[in-house]
C-alpha cells in the first residue's frame, strides 16, 4: 500500500486512518500539531451533538453512518454514542410546516422520524414550556457523540495496527515533484509520502496554502455556554456528561441544548458572525486543557445575553440556574455548506476532508477511504468535491461572506431556490444589460446571475391559450417561481425564445491527442469528422455516471464540450496531465472558455426562419442535421452554431465569444420580432427540458446510477470497448437492472412538487423525487424518481409533500431529445 500522510488528528484524520486500516493500507502516519491526548482543534471541545436529517441525501448518509461507527467503538462496556434521540421543536407554525417537510427527507434517506404534538413533545422533554409549541420532529435514532473519546480509541486502536502518530509535531510545507505530492515538511524533518489527506479543520486554509490551494472555508466564532446545575435535573443522569433527554434543536431562535450532568449545554448561532483568522491564533502549545485551547476563544457575554433569555423562555427550568461557564468556539464554514472532499485540483495525490462537522466525521472519512481504495465512495460525493467552487467563489472576500450568510442561516427555513443576497452580480452574460431592460428575475448560481423568467413576458399571459394557463400553486412552491414562465414554454413551443446559455460550462479540448483523451475516456464515438456533435457520458470506473456532455468536433484537433461544472474542468486537466506525461506525441490541452464566450439557444418552430434572416448560411435539416456543428456568421459575427436542443423544440445553440455577445444578441432580438421571439428564461427551460425527457446531471444522473438504471444505455457507443467505466459494464442490460429512472405525472393535475420528496408505494417509501417541474404542454406536473424495477408504468405511487400524500403515475418516458431529433412535445 501507498504510504500515508493525514495532517490532523480531530475526529476527521483519525476516522481517515482507521477506515483505510480497515481497507488493508498499513503504511499510515498521523502528524498533529498539538499533544495527542488533547490536541485543541474543534473536536476536542465538540459537545456532540448528532442530528441526521438534511435535504441533503449525501450528508444523512453521512451522518447515519458515523452513528454507526460510534455505536461500534466500545470500551469498558460503553460505546462512543450516546442514543438519546433528537427533537426538533416548532414555535411558529411555518417552522412546523418545515419539520414535515423534513420528516419527507427523513423518509427519503430512510430515517425514522416522526412529528409530534406539543403534548408528545412535553412527554417526551418534560422541560419544554408547551405554550411556546406547535408540534416537533423526533427521530429516534439521533444523538450525541462522545466525540474526543471516541478519537482517543481509534488513536490506540489504530496504532495496535500499524499507524504512527506524531504529536506536538506541526507540518510547515508540503514537499512535490513533478506535480505530485511527495511528502510533508516539520521541525523535526521531512517525512516522505505518496498520499497526503490534510484533515486540518479550521486551519486548513493555512495548510492549503502551503501548496498554493484556496481552501474556501471560514472559520467562525460560534458560543457554547453551560448553565449551573439545574435542580430540576438533579440526579437524572451520570456527572458530568451524562444525558438522557433528546438533544433539542429550537431552530427558531437560533439555540440547541443538550444535557452535561446536571447542566444544561447551550449552543447559540443567533450571534453577529465571528470570523476568524486561524494563523493568529499562534502555534498550539504542547500541553492543551479543557479551558486553555486555539479552538477555544474568550466568552462574550453579550453576545450571548439573548441566548439566556430565549432559553429561560423555552426551558423556564432553566430559571434556577446561571451561566456558569462559556467560550467562544471555532468551527469551519464553507460557501454552501457542505464539507470539502477529494483531490487536489492542482497537486496529484494531495487530499482534503475539511469543513466537516462531527455528525457526519465518520462518513466523510469512510468516503475517502473508498474514493482512495476503491476508486470511488459508495455515496455521491458531488456536493462535497473540493473542486465544485469557481474561481471567484475561492477569493477570501466571496468565502468571508458567503461563510457569513451560511453562519446566519444555518438554522433557517431555507427554500431550494433561495439565492444568496451578497455578493450578488458577479457574473454576469453580455446580454444582462438586455435582461434587465425585459425586466429579468434573476437567481444566482456559481456566482453568475441567470434570468429565471421576464416580467416583460407578463402580457403573454393573456394571449395564451387555456390549455397552457397553469394551475395556482401552494405558497411554498410558488416562491421563486411566476406564472410567466408557462407563457414563455408557449412561446418557445408556438414561436421561438432566446434563451441565455452562457453560464452553461464550455471547455475546450485540444491538440494531437484531444481525439485519444476523450475516446478513452467517454462513452460516445468522437472520431467522427468535424462538425459532428456527440451527446456522451462519462462514467466512472464502476460505471456510475460521473457526468454528461455535448462533444462537438470543431477541427481535427479542436472538440468544444457542454459540461457539467468546475469538477468536469478538474477532471479533464488532470486526465490531460497524466497523458502528457506519456510524451507520445499525443499532447492535449483542456481550457475553460465559459467565461470568454457566450451562447443563446434560438429554440422553438420559427427559430429557423429568424436565423436565416441574419445569416447567408445554410441552416436546413440537409446543411446541419440534428447533433452538427457549423462554423458560421450571424449577424456579421463569428459564431459556432450547434443543432441541438434541450426544450424538445428545434434549434441551436449559438457560441460566441463574449464580446460579440450583445450584438449578437441585438441581432437575433431584432430578427426575431417579425416571428414572435420572446427572451425565455431558465424556469420555463427547466421545466421543458423535463417534458422533453431530458433528465439533468446531479439529480436525476449521479455516479450513483448507471447508464442502464438512468435510461441513458443509447449514449453507449455500440462496440466501443475499453473506456472509463466500460470494463465495469460488462454483464449488465436494460434488463437486468434492480431500478429504473422513471417518469410520474401528478394525477391531479395540479400539486407541484420540489425535489427530494419521497415516494411510497402501497406504504412503503421506494424512492425519492431526483426532479420535478410542470409539462406546460400537457398542462401536468412530472417528476422523475427512481424505482424498483417491478413497479412499471402504470404503477401508482404516492409523493409526501409537507405531510400529504399526492398520488401520482409511472408513464413512459418521451424519446430523449438528443437520441434521434428534438420537436416532439
Ligand atoms: P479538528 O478537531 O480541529 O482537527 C484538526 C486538527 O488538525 C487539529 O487537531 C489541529 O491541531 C491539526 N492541525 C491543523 N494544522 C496542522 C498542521 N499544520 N500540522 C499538524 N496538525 C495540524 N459538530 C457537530 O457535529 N455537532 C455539534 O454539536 C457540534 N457543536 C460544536 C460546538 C462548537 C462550540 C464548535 C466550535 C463546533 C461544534 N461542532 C459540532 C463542529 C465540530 O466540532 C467540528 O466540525 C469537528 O470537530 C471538526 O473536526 P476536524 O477533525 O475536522 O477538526
């Protein structure tokens, strides 16, 4: 096995090591900085707390199986968790609304969880001052991690198998060659390694440094008080830890409790954000105590003087004591969220697993033990990718207000269209001057503002035929949303839209060995001459799909690729390096040119009638069939023109470079108003993109499916052998699968779901929404699930959406828009 470097030995680098013992590598050395038995990071003060349930599938499953593994790791008798349960209570009836919504995901992730009353809710927490209460969440399973001692086993289990530690012994530089870590630099000398895992919690910027690495994460100041003792608690449980209450979350007010003893522990995220600068704390000393720690910072009692007064309200027991002690704790943030995981992007076989919270420690470090191992985690592990950030999303100031706004919001009720307020207007096409005039609503993503809809668009609603007039919606799914949009998918179905492409990711693969790099590693035939475009998918090397994509061939040694995001770019540069590195002569360069281009998709039945209006090209199904690319001129500007389209309405996408794009735009615009051309927005695509029977990468299409289950097996150059993923295929069909991607239309007709519900068939939850919209055309919402096998079209199921169940039926998916030609909706 490779030898092994984890900076860091929090519950994270210690999980890391112990789960790669269990993989069979033995050659493992923990460095750590501060003395082992107390090392001073966040988990040496962690109170532990462990709630499941997220809207994230990925981080619930995370989070069950640290519960797992804690359960695991017994000594003298006594396991590392603490099974106490969780309760989420409610003191405004939108909170309630929200707890039932996550009950949905609960069921989605396969967690037992429950709402209950405020009787329940006193039953099950006598504390708890029912007058406040409009129900609660209880999961059973939910608890508290003995976090520091749990980490002190693992040190001594691991060490019995192998595993060096070195404690009071800081890493200072990371040594490289060639591209490649080589090992890791202390006081006490180099120590040479094949794999370096920085599990560096709140200094990992400092520690990505060392490597030239942005590390977008924050750390934040977060207050933790302990009451004195509570008489009301007065020998219910063993001092000083002890606990037999639910761990209790009061969401509305920013606080959660958890028993110490006797004592009450108080977490409070209603305080103005604290950020941090790891590198001020100084070098940790080498003997660390509970009060004396770089993670700990001074109490600041007026912060917290709300927290007090809130608590004493919702928990009046709490009346009888006082704050007898609190401090001023540091925990990561990140932009989004989510933890940071996986490679490098810059340094080949230098690892990170930072940003991550207790609860879902013991998942991240089983992810990486797989992805390292294995080749691949049994979770997605998409939203956690250190490489899914832009570059601006990585500039200190961005990761400062973005950590900022997630620390405020962390206990919020968060819509899954909410955009972020700051920064905004970062990003923005070279037509945002023309959305703006057509009054555009704009919701951000990667840091680009995008046009969901146009209030310009709003007299169309009159004009538009009853059959498309949809359905009102409930309060919480039509947020973010207008009615507008249904009159956009009429007018891109009945006449023709401009729709802003351009934060849609384009690379650039090219040289001599751009034909090798793509063929070895995709599912389509690219060797095919320029002007062809190819849709393909890339798999990993278990067949999962890691993404999927447009390949046009441009020149014999020049492919323009529609990829997913920043993690595609990653991975192609780094496949790129390796082949480089061969010397063959098959050289290959891969270059992000989103931001240098841009792109309109001209889709609808008079899209051809207005393109010829501004161009002498030939656009005919003969000159530029379906899935072709043209080298043309529209509007006197350069441009590639390729026929393809997402909407199930006839086509292109236009590509220019960016400072084309306004006249480009004023063109087509110009052109188009003789032909009933409107500016569509990313709603109404969206939406027609799922009529069409287009499932989308990163909810409908994850490493977690194969091209079989995903109904993609078309994309599957027939004959081709030998790719990434291919091997893994061997031995599987449509036939033979377990589950399938299907289609559901809501049966009445009007109830719009969001995503992540889940889905039960006679009682049972089977499945989860991968997405969902409304077929305009057909004046339905859909969604796509997936199922098992043996429930086929015509089955009925039933969707749980805050609580109520929505029937819907399997019918059968639309011939997918890139497989033979678009215009079928
Ligand atoms: P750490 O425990 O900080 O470990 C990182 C280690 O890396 C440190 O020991 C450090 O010394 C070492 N290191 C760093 N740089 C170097 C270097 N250059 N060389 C050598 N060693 C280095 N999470 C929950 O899930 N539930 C909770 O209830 C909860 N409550 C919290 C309450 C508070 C007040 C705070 C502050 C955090 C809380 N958290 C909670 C978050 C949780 O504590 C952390 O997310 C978690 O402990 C991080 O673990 P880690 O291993 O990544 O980091």
């Amino acid at each position: 096995p490779p030898r092994v470097v984890i900076i860091g030995a929090g519950i994270v680098g210690v999980n890391v090591a112990d789960e790669l013992i269990k993989r069979g590598w033995n050659n493992i050395t923990v460095v750590e900085q501060g003395p082992l038995d107390m090392p001073g990071g966040s988990t040496s003060h962690a109170p532990g707390l462990v709630f499941q349930t997220t809207p994230s599938k990925t981080m619930s499953l995370f989070a069950k199986y640290t519960i797992e593994k804690l359960l695991s790791i017994v000594e003298d008798g006594q396991s590392c968790f603490n099974q106490v349960g969780g309760l989420e209570i409610a003191t405004t009836p939108e909170r309630l609304e929200e707890l039932k919504r996550k009950r949905g995901f609960a069921s989605s992730w396969g967690i037992d969880a429950r709402v209950i009353t405020p009787d329940e809710c006193v039953k099950l927490y006598p504390h708890l001052n029912k007058q406040l209460l409009y129900g609660g969440l209880h999961i059973p399973t939910d608890g508290l991690a003995l976090a520091a001692r749990s980490v002190q086993i693992l040190i001594e289990r691991t060490r019995k198998s192998g595993t060096r530690y070195l404690g009071n012994t800081a890493v200072t530089g990371i040594k490289q060659t060639g591209g490649r870590v080589t090992g890791v630099e202390t006081a006490n000398g180099v120590i040479e390694a094949d794999i370096v895992i920085a599990c560096a919690g709140l200094w990992s910027v400092e520690v990505g440094a060392m490597v030239g690495l942005s590390i977008p994460l924050q750390p934040m100041a977060h207050q933790y008080a302990k009451t004195t003792p509570v008489p009301a608690s007065a020998g219910r449980n063993p001092l000083p830890n002890g606990a037999n209450l639910p761990i209790l979350r009061h969401q509305d007010q920013d606080l959660y409790y958890r028993e110490h003893g006797d004592q009450y522990g108080i977490g409070f995220y209603g305080h103005r954000p604290m950020p941090v600068v790891a590198a001020s704390l100084g070098p940790t000393a080498s003997k660390v105590t509970e009060k004396n720690m770089p993670s700990r910072l001074e109490f600041t009692p007026k912060d917290f003087e709300p927290a007090w007064k809130l608590s004493q309200e919702i928990l009046p027991v709490l009346k009888e004591s006082e704050i007898a002690d609190g401090f001023n704790g540091i925990m990561s943030f990140t932009p989004d969220g989510g933890p940071l995981v996986g490679q490098a992007p810059n340094l080949d076989n230098f690892y990170v697993a930072e940003g991550v919270w207790v609860t879902h420690s013991g998942g991240v470090a089983r992810a990486l033990a797989q992805l390292l191992v294995n080749g691949k985690s049994e979770i997605d592990l998409t939203d956690c990718e250190l490489s899914r950030f832009e570059d601006i999303q990585l500039t200190p100031s961005y990761v400062n207000e973005t950590c900022s706004q997630q620390f405020v919001e962390v206990y919020d009720i968060i819509h899954p269209l909410q955009p972020k307020e700051n920064p905004r207007n970062v990003r923005v096409s070279p037509f945002h001057a023309r959305h703006k005039e057509l009054g555009a609503f704009f919701l951000e993503t990667g840091g680009w503002e995008r046009p969901h809809w146009y209030e310009s668009n709003a007299k169309l609603l009159d004009e538009m035929p009853a059959k498309f007039k949809p359905a009102e919606r409930d309060p919480w799914a039509a947020k973010f949303y207008s009615p507008i949009v249904a009159a956009e998918a009429w007018r891109t179905r009945t006449a023709a839209a401009m729709f802003d492409t351009t934060a849609f990711r384009r690379l650039e693969i090219a040289g001599p060995g751009a034909v090798d790099l793509l063929d070895r590693l995709t599912t389509g035939n690219v060797s095919r001459k320029p002007g062809v475009a190819t849709y393909s998918l890339l798999l990993d090397q278990e067949g999962g799909i890691r993404s999927e994509m447009t390949i046009s061939r441009v020149l014999d040694d020049l492919f323009l690729l529609g990829v997913n995001g920043p993690t595609d770019f990653t991975f192609f540069s780094r496949e790129a390096r390796k082949q480089n590195k061969l010397g063959d002569g098959k050289f290959v360069h891969v270059r992000d040119i989103t931001g240098g281009t841009c792109g309109i998709g001209l889709w609808g039945p008079n899209a051809h009638k207005i393109l010829s209006t501004v161009s002498a090209d030939d656009f005919s199904d003969a000159a530029l069939p379906h899935l072709h690319l043209k080298l043309a001129h529209i509007g006197g500007l350069p441009a590639k023109v390729i026929r393809m389209s997402y909407v199930g309405q006839p086509g292109w996408e236009i590509v220019t470079s960016a400072e084309n794009g306004l006249k480009l735009w004023d063109s087509l615009w110009k052109a188009g108003q003789a032909h009933g051309v409107i500016a569509g927005g990313r709603s109404a695509l969206a939406s027609m993109r799922l009529e069409a029977g287009f499932p989308s990468f990163g909810s409908d299409l994850t490493p977690e499916h194969d091209p079989y289950e995903s109904g993609l097996e078309f994309l599957l150059h027939p004959g081709k052998e030998g790719y990434l993923g291919h091997a893994a295929l061997k031995g599987r069909s449509t036939g033979a699968v377990s589950k399938r991607l299907r289609r559901l239309v809501i049966n009445d007709g009007r109830s719009v779901v969001l995503g992540k519900e889940p889905v039960f068939h006679k009682g049972t939850a089977v499945g989860y929404v991968t997405s969902s919209g409304v077929g305009y055309a057909n004046g339905k919402p859909l969604a796509y699930t997936y199922l098992p096998i043996s429930l086929g079209e015509g089955t009925v199921v039933e969707i749980e959406y805050f609580g109520r169940r929505i029937s819907a039926t399997v019918v059968p998916e639309p011939v997918h828009p890139m497989k033979t030609d678009e215009g079928r909706v």
